[in-house]
C-alpha cells in the first residue's frame, strides 16, 4: 500500500481515502521532475509525435521513452492516440505549455541555487 494513502476501517471493510493536497502536489511535481520527461514534454508542445520520433529527437532507448511516456500518460500530461501500428502522443492540456513556460521563466533567475541544493540531491539519494 503506498504510503500516500491512508487506510481507514469502516463497518463495510477497509477504504482507502485520497491523498492529501500536499502529497497530490509533490507526486504531480515529480511527475515532472525528470529530465528526459520534460524533454518529452517540451517537444509535445510543438506538436503531436510518435515514440519513433521521439526516440530519434531525444536520443534515447525505444524502452527509456516508452518508459517515460507511459508515466506521463498516466499522470496526466499527455494522450496517444493510436493509429494504425503507430501511437501518437499529445499534450492534454494548456496548463502544461503554462507550467513549464512558469518554470522556464523561474529557472531563469535560480538556475544556479537549484543546481547547488544539497537538499534536493539527497531526496534522490535516499529515495
């Protein structure tokens, strides 16, 4: 059971509640949180794409996008839409082009601090 959730006995059996705001929030944030995603993500906002193009865009394994796509599709962030052999990809929503023109716009200005946080490097560390 992940953590996130929390388990409550009621007289019908045993439910799990939906996570707290705060919890919600930091998972949607890592869902952005890794670079090749975001990489993805910046590329879908041009236009829709297909995991082949994308592999030869990002340079990466077949696997690695695919890997990174299904993640993005399951948080949220983008739709496929098959058709024939292939599956295109899209941004489902405005708000995504917002929020990374948002931290584009910050990173600007901490690009510097956020690559010097020892803080952040030991989350990963110890996840």
């Amino acid at each position: 059971m992940s953590a996130m959730h929390v388990l409550t006995l009621t007289p019908a059996g045993p439910m799990i509640a939906a996570p707290s705001g705060a919890e919600a929030a930091a998972r949607f944030f890592r869902g952005l949180g890794d670079p090749t995603r975001l990489r993805i993500l910046h590329i879908l906002l041009d236009s829709e794409r297909s995991v082949s193009e994308l592999v030869e865009m990002l340079g990466a394994p077949q696997g690695r996008v695919s890997s990174h796509l299904s993640c993005l599709r399951w948080c949220g962030f983008v739709d496929a839409d098959r058709r024939g052999r292939n599956v295109f990809y899209s941004v489902t929503d405005q708000r995504v082009r917002d929020i990374l023109a948002l931290g584009d716009a910050m990173l600007t200005e901490t690009a510097e601090r956020l690559m010097s946080c020892t803080v952040i490097d030991q989350e990963t560390v110890n996840a």
